[in-house]
C-alpha cells in the first residue's frame, strides 16, 4: 500500500496538481461556510452569556420584574428579613439605550456599588490612558455621572470628562464620563457597548424613580429550592424569580430554531462540494483505468485498489477541511454581523463582536470533510477495484454500468420523493424541526438519482430537435450525453442542486415579500406614525409627552388615530410583547386587521376589553386558538382572557392585542408609546410631512421622537426583512460558485476522456471550430436538463420551505406567489456557469495535439 501511495497516487496527483487543487477548494468552501455559522452561532450566544455574567456577577438567584419593575422596598425588606438562606442582596437596573454620541445602541446598568461588592466588581479607580478618575464618592453624588466600558471609550475617543448624550423614550440626557471601565466582564457585555450609572441615577434616567428592574440574591446553594416560592410570594405577581442560568438556557432554546436553520443551509455547500470529491476521484479512476488493470494483472486485491483511491480521497478531504477551517475563520468575521443583527431584529437585543470557536469545531470540522470525501468517493474507488483488468481497456465500460443501472436509481429517487412526501405531513413534520429539512434532502437525493436515467430519455428525445438546429454536432452531443453518462449525470447533478437551491429560496423569500407588503398596505397603512426614540422595540418607558398627543390628534387634517402602549412579558417560558392598542381606524376601515380564525364578536369582546387577539406566531408559540384562554402576568395577578382571534401578522416579535382600558386598569400605566395618525382628503403624503415639520419644530428641541411618515416606515420594514436574508442569500452564493467549481472540474474530465474521439475526429477533417461548436452543444443540453432538473426541484424545495420549514422555525404564514422571472434567472445562471465553466475545455479540445492524442490507439 504504501508503494502504490508513494509511486502511483503521489505521482498522479503531482502531475494533476489543478485538479487536486480544485477538488480541495470545493471541500474548503463548504467546510468554511459551515464552521462561519457555527462559529457566529456560538459567538451570540457566548456574547449574550458575556452580558448576563456581566450584569449578574456571582448571584445564584434573581428576581425580574414585570412591565411596571420591582418596588425598592422589596430590597430592603430582603436585606432586613433575617432570613440567614440570603447571603447577599443588590438591585439592579438595565435598559438598551441610544447614543446620538455614539450613533449606536448602549447596554447602560444602574447599580449599587456598595451592594455590588458582593457580586461584581466594578474598579472605578482604575487610571485609563493616563488619565485621571473621579473617585468613587464623586461618581455616586454626580446624578450625570457615567463609567464606560474601556473598548466603548475607545471606539467612540471618549474619556474623562466627555460627555455622552443618551436617548431615553421622549428624553434626550447629557452625561458625564466619570471612569473608565477596564475590567474585561464589562468589555465584554453587549459587544463591549456597556455604561454603568449609580442606581438612583439610573431610576431618573430610565423613568422609573422607586422602582427597580432586577434584585441579585447569593444565597444558600442548598436552599434556593426552598427560597424560590418564598420570594415569589414576596415579590409583585408579574414578577419571576429563577436562576441566572435559566435566562442562559431560554435564549439557547429560543436561538436554536434559527441557529439549526442556519447550520442546515450551510450543509449545502458542503454537500455540493462532495460532488467535488467525486468527481475528482471518478476523474482519476478514468485516467488511471488502465494502471488499475495493469495493479490487478500482478495480483493487487481489490481492497488494496479501492483503499489506494479511498485514502486519496481522505487525503484531499483533510486537506480541504484543514484550509476550510482557516477560511472559515476569515469568513466568520462578516457571518457574525450578519447573524447579529438577524438575531436582534428577530429575536433578541444582542452585541457580539468577539469570535469564539468551540472546541468541537476544531475536530469535528476536518473529520466531517474526511469522512465527507471518503464516502463520496466510494462509487468511482469500488469501480476502479470490480472492474476487470480487461474492462479497464475501454472507458464506455464506466458508463455502461450506470446506464444499466439507471432505472433502479430512477426507482429509489421516486421512494425518496415519497419519503419526502411523508416528512411534509403536518402530523409528521410538526414532531421535529429537523423532519422539515430531512424532507428538503430526501428531495434534493431523489432528483439527484434520477439524473442518469432522465439524461438517457432526454437525449434520446432532444436529438432529432438537435441535428435540425445543430446539424451534425447537435446530434452528436445528443448522442454523447448517453455515452458519457457517468460524467454529464454528475455536472447535471452538481447544477441542479444549486440550481435548486437558488430558485427554492428565491421563491419563498419573494413570497414572503408579497405575502409582507399585502400585510403592510392592510396593518401599516397610517399616514403619519409618531414614537419615542426607543421606537417599538418592547422595552417600555416614559410615553410620547401629552403636548405632543394633544397638538397632533387636535390637528384638523387628522381623521382618526390609534395609541399603542408596549410591554414585554414571559408567558410559558416565552418573551411576548403585550400591544395595549385602542383601534378606531378598524372600524372606520381605514387599517385591515386578516383573522386566521375568530369569534363572531371578537372585535366587540377586544375593544369592551373581553378578550384578547393573537398574533399568528404567538398562537403557534403557544400552541393557542381561539378555543382557549390565555393567562396574563399582571402587577394585579394572573389574569386570564379568552382568545377571541388570531390574526397575520409579521412583526418579528410574538404578540397580543390587548384593549388599553384594560391594560391601564391593571398595569396602573396611562402612557402612550406610539400614535398612528390617518388623514383627511388627498393628497395625504404631502400633509403628512406639512404636520411632521409642524411637530419637528414645535417640539423637536425638547423631545426625541421618531416621525415617520407611511413610505418610511414601509421602507424600514423591508430594510428590515432585507438584512434578515442577507446571510441566506450568501449561502445561496457560495454553493452556487461550489457547484461551479465542480461543472468546471467535470467538463475538463469530460474531454480528456474523449481526447482520442475528438482527434479521431479532426483525422476525418472536422474543423477545431465544429469541435468546439461540438463541446458547446453538449455543454447546453447539459446545462438545459440542469435548469428542467433544478427547477423541478426548487419548486418543491420552495413548497417544503414555505409550508414546512418556514412554519416550523417561525410560525408565520407565507402566501406563495409564483414569479417566472425567478425560473428565468435559473436559466441564465445555467447556461452561463456552464459556458464560463466550458469555454477552456472547449478550447482545449480544440487545440488538441492528433499525433498525441492518436498514438495510444
């Protein structure tokens, strides 16, 4: 074994460095693209574990607050309770805040230092740069003081004694930076965006003087079982007492949906890339037939023959993954910021600039692109191994085989589209998320199978077709689609995985922008919407000022308007946002609000406050209809309303309309977070910003509000839905370049199997042009049952991912639209992958040299 590895593999593959090169690349890309997502993946939940450790330090217990807080006295009395259980006690306060400083969004803790000795340690004394910082007394007398993190400081060339503007709902406040932060928890909390404030200060700032978003508990390891029904029954009925590390392991489970969706598209590129693998081998069984003969006419076993090649294609493999991974480690840079801010639109406020690799990843990548390859080269090693000496003499005996075979695969294709079938069942597929992308493979696999015997019906079928237009090379590339069936199956195949891929997510993504922009004209369609700076982001603080109500719903052009008041709830282990909306603009039907399914009286029953409207994803969160009730966490106690619809909605956030009367009746909250204004008469866009300049001026220095007429708020939402699929659609890139990777490597192997056909050729006087106009031929009606195959197989990919994954991982529902331009965009990537692909292999053929290429005959 090791003098065929030494003499006969190393030997090959120096001689055939490109190939090598290219096989190798196909594994990189895939494996990088792979161990990105993983490594943005761990990265955001290794950012938002830095926040929580951060902002918790050593407490083993806590108690959350609701909408309305904790009441500071709550803290005292746990101070002073005695309970010997209660090592330590610390309030805390945090809020997301924007920065007009900055241009960027800031984690800002309150704390108390003399508290937080217990649990973290905040070094207010530390010298940064130089300079000097205000001592601690200073810091806690100062209410505008503020410490910075030290990498937040440098990022925005701020230090001791600059001031630091913060928006916080209607407010705009000024702030001094009294310390730099340099211990590493507090650079590593919200992506290094982090800012302390004494906690009395904080209470101004945020709105809440008296109350306290968070109390941190070190207790008695042993006894917080105990302790915790204790501390719920002291605490407001809203509030939730747990463990830190329950918050940790809730967005785990909230991320894992989206972060299994990430991982699974990132395997196609990896599985486009075994093609690769494949392909090479199969290329080098072809040059190397004879050799392998010649090894079995001395006596080499067939093991010793299929292990030669297996090692190879391991060795290339390992090779591949090793640069993946380093590739990986570039891309992950790029992928991170993308999944970031997908993760924050979508899900949850999360900063993460640091990378953070998993061990795993370090071994588990290289071994999976081993194996990868070693099993994608098993068909070519086996036929380099069964085959007879003598049938090694003749390269039509490779592709017999799989035309006489062809059927059966076609066979198992078809079991493996009904396997897919079965997998999209609603009762099959709602057991586990990963059913819904098992179903996508088994569809990928079937078409995949039926490539050979699809190839000998169509060629059969488009060569009369062929030799009118082509003449006699029409017909020839026709024929020779059959004869080198092993080769045109694998470029077909390689295609029209990509190929499928880019139409299945174009079709769903652009269904889904259809599906969002009728939901936009019907929900969004206010003319004027007014909010605080924090917009409507869940986090609830001091309301649009009642001036600026009164100036704006007393304006004559103003027909009618809607108030929304938010705030963020845990409901069955879920972050719901509650919307306390009064809704008039329905009723005059000004805004359409679509039911899924209602009572007869469910608007009447929302508006006397009787019950309450979910959203679609809420609902399927859930598992919630409008047969149920639903119990809500009040300052008042649980309170518990029957559903009285669902209806579509695309917000990103999971929520509930609830009347305000009733909300301001048990949350004790009057405030308005947002207003939607709809106009009177014509000409509605240019009134809209005449009373957005009126407002501007009126109230514009004193208050920090958000006016957004309805084109931009529209253009916001799609800006939005834009950066969510930003990463989706580099995956789609990456396994389209794999793929062409893998035609390109394919149509080399192509020619210089049929070197001698084409020479025998040229003796019998064809021009090296009709050679070439030969190569281009086949290579179009390659690249033509690609684009049948492929879209075929995007139009069910799409069905899967708009009925199945989509509703799996999301819960909304999406309205297919079939868009033709998208089957034409397939035909254009097709034909022009393979032209580009195709044009040196042509060429070559070509030029090929007849006395060389004839002398082995």
């Amino acid at each position: 074994m090791f003098y065929g590895l030494r003499f006969l593999s190393l030997r090959y593959w120096l001689r055939h460095r490109g190939a090598f090169v290219l096989a190798a690349l196909g594994v990189a890309l895939g494996i990088a693209v792979f161990v990105a997502i993983q490594i943005a993946n761990a990265s955001v939940l290794g950012a938002f574990a830095a926040s929580l450790d951060a902002t918790t330090g050593k407490a083993n217990l806590q108690i959350r607050g609701g909408p309305n807080g904790l009441p500071d006295a709550l803290v005292a009395r746990l101070k002073t309770g005695g309970d010997a259980r209660i090592l330590a006690v610390a309030p805390f306060s945090a809020r997301t805040l924007f920065s007009p400083t900055l241009q960027t969004s800031i984690l800002v803790a309150g704390v108390d230092l003399f508290s937080e000795i217990d649990f973290r340690a905040f070094d207010l004394e530390s010298e940064a740069r130089g300079e000097e910082t205000k001592p601690p007394l200073d810091f806690l007398l100062d209410g505008r003081a503020i410490a910075l993190s030290s990498s937040l400081a440098k990022r925005g060339a701020l230090k001791v004694g600059s001031r630091l503007q913060l928006l916080q709902g209607p407010t705009r406040q000024t702030f001094i930076v009294a310390a730099i932060l340099d211990d590493a928890a507090s650079g590593r909390a919200f992506g290094g965006d982090f800012a302390l404030l004494d906690i009395a200060a904080a209470q101004e700032a945020f709105g809440e003087v008296g109350q306290i978003n968070q109390i941190d508990i070190l207790a008695d390891e042993a006894a917080i079982p105990a302790l915790i029904p204790i501390l719920q029954k002291l605490a407001p009925p809203d509030a939730i007492v747990s463990r830190p590390a329950q918050r940790s392991e809730q967005v785990a489970a909230i991320l894992g949906a989206f972060q299994l969706n990430l991982t699974a598209l990132s395997s196609i590129a990896t599985f486009v890339g075994a093609f690769l693998i494949y392909n090479a081998l199969a290329s080098a069984v072809v040059r190397r037939r004879a050799e392998a003969g010649i090894l079995r006419a001395v006596g080499a076993s067939k093991g010793q023959i299929m292990g030669l090649f297996l090692i190879e294609a391991g060795f290339i493999g390992l090779f591949g993954s090793l640069c993946g991974v380093l590739l990986g480690l570039i891309l992950a840079k790029w992928t991170l910021g993308a999944v970031a801010t997908t993760v924050s639109q979508l899900y949850l406020a999360v900063k993460a600039r640091e990378i953070f690799v998993p061990l795993w990843l370090w071994w588990a990548a290289p071994l999976a692109g081993t194996l990868l390859s070693v099993v994608a080269a098993i068909p070519a090693a086996s036929e380099a191994a069964s085959t007879s000496p003598r049938a090694t003499l003749s390269v039509s005996s490779l592709h017999l085989a799989l035309e006489r075979n062809a059927a059966r695969l076609a066979v198992a294709g078809i079991a493996l589209l009904l396997l897919a079938g079965v997998l999209c069942l609603p009762s099959v597929s709602a057991k586990s998320p990963l059913l819904g992308f098992g179903a996508a493979g088994a569809t990928l696999g079937a078409f995949a199978l039926a490539t050979p015997w699809v190839l000998i019906r169509g060629a059969r079928a488009i060569r009369p077709l062929a030799q009118r237009i082509g003449g006699i090379e029409g017909a020839l590339a026709a024929d020779n689609l059959r004869r080198a069936l092993n080769r045109s199956s694998l470029v077909v195949a390689a295609l029209l995985v990509s190929l499928s891929l880019v139409i299945g997510m174009n079709v769903m993504v652009r269904s889904f922008r259809d599906t969002v922009a009728s939901w936009v004209s019907g929900s969004i369609s206010a003319d004027l919407f007014i909010a605080t700076s924090s917009g409507f982001d869940g986090q609830r603080g001091p309301g649009i000022p009642r001036e600026v109500i009164d100036f704006a719903t007393k304006n004559p052009a103003v027909a009618t308007f809607d108030t929304l008041r938010q705030a963020q709830l845990e409901i069955e282990g879920k972050n719901v946002i509650l919307l306390a909306n009064e809704l008039p603009s329905i009723e005059s039907g000004q805004r359409q609000l679509r039911f899924i399914s209602q009572t007869p009286s469910a608007l009447t029953d929302f508006q006397n406050g009787d019950a309450i409207l979910l959203s679609e994803r809420l609902a399927n969160l859930l598992d919630k209809g409008v047969s149920d009730t639903l119990t809500i966490p009040t300052p008042s106690g649980p309170k518990t309303l029957p559903v009285g619809g669902v209806f579509y909605d695309y917000n990103p956030n999971a929520v509930f309309y609830l009347d305000r009367k009733k909300y301001q009746k048990w949350w004790r909250d009057d405030q308005i977070d947002g207003l939607a204004l709809y106009l009177k008469g014509d000409a509605k866009a240019a009134r809209a910003e005449a009373i957005k300049r009126q407002i501007d001026r009126r109230f514009g220095a004193r208050y920090a509000l958000r006016l957004l007429p309805n084109a931009e708020i529209r253009r916001e939402v799609f800006d939005t839905f834009d950066q969510t699929f930003a990463v989706t659609y580099a995956l789609q890139l990456i396994a389209l370049v794999v793929a062409a990777f893998g035609v390109f490597d394919t149509l080399v192997a192509m020619i210089l199997e049929r070197t001698t056909e084409f020479a025998s050729l040229r003796a019998m006087g064809a021009s090296a042009a009709q050679i070439r106009k030969l190569a281009f031929w086949e290579f179009g009606m390659l690249a033509f049952f690609a684009w049948i195959l492929g879209s075929l197989a995007g139009l069910l990919l799409a069905s899967e991912m708009i009925f199945v994954i989509n509703r799996q991982f999301f819960g909304w529902t999406i309205f297919p639209t079939f868009q033709p331009q998208v089957l034409l965009q397939a035909a254009l990537l097709a034909f022009g992958a393979i032209t580009l692909a195709g044009w040196f292999p042509a060429r070559q053929a070509a030029r090929r040299d007849l006395a060389g290429a004839l002398q082995r005959e």
